[in-house]
C-alpha cells in the first residue's frame, strides 16, 4: 500500500515534455514579437526613408556628417551631399540615417 502511494507521487513529480514544448513556443513567441518584428518594421521604415530622399533634404549620415541633398539618381546606390559651401560628397544611400529638418524641431 506504501509502495503504491509512493509510486504514485513520483510520477506526478517528473514533468512532462508538454510542459518543455510550451515552454519553447511562449519564448519564441516573446523573441518574436520583441525582437524581430520591431526590428523589421524599422527595416522597412528606413529602407522606405531612404529611397524617398528629394534634394534639399537635410540628414545625417552613420558618421555624424550634417548635409543636404544636392543630387539624387533613382536607381544609384550613392546620392551627393552639400556639407559646406563648394564641398561635396557622394555617399551610399545606406549611411544616411536620420532626417535633420526632423531632428531639429
């Protein structure tokens, strides 16, 4: 009678590998829906920002040069920024980061 009692609260002890699997999907969903979707949708954003750049936009580019927009080709990787007077730069389309007529108000 002992045996069966104490067999019985053993088995109730060792946890299923239901309770594993659910587990593995709440994670992933969590990993998902706050780190993967959030990063995609800012992806998406930017990459959208970037091919909307006009000339006269002024932006920012990855390491900290403040320009305006002189010249851009569609369909070019590297659009042209006015930093000074007679100074120029072409740059790629991917190191522009932020608006600076954004940044400023």
């Amino acid at each position: 009678m002992i045996n069966l009692l104490q067999a019985d609260a053993a088995a109730a002890q060792q946890p299923g590998m239901g309770g594993f699997w659910i587990m593995m999907l709440l994670m992933i969903a969590v990993m998902y829906f706050f780190m993967w979707r959030p990063e995609s949708k800012r992806r998406k954003e930017m990459a959208k920002f970037r091919e909307g750049l006009k000339k006269g936009d002024k932006i920012i580019t990855a390491g900290g040069i403040y320009g305006t927009v002189k010249e851009v080709k569609q369909g070019e990787p590297t659009i042209l920024i006015e930093v000074d007077s007679n100074v120029t730069l072409r740059i790629d389309k991917n190191m522009v980061v932020a608006d600076n007529s954004q940044l400023q108000k």
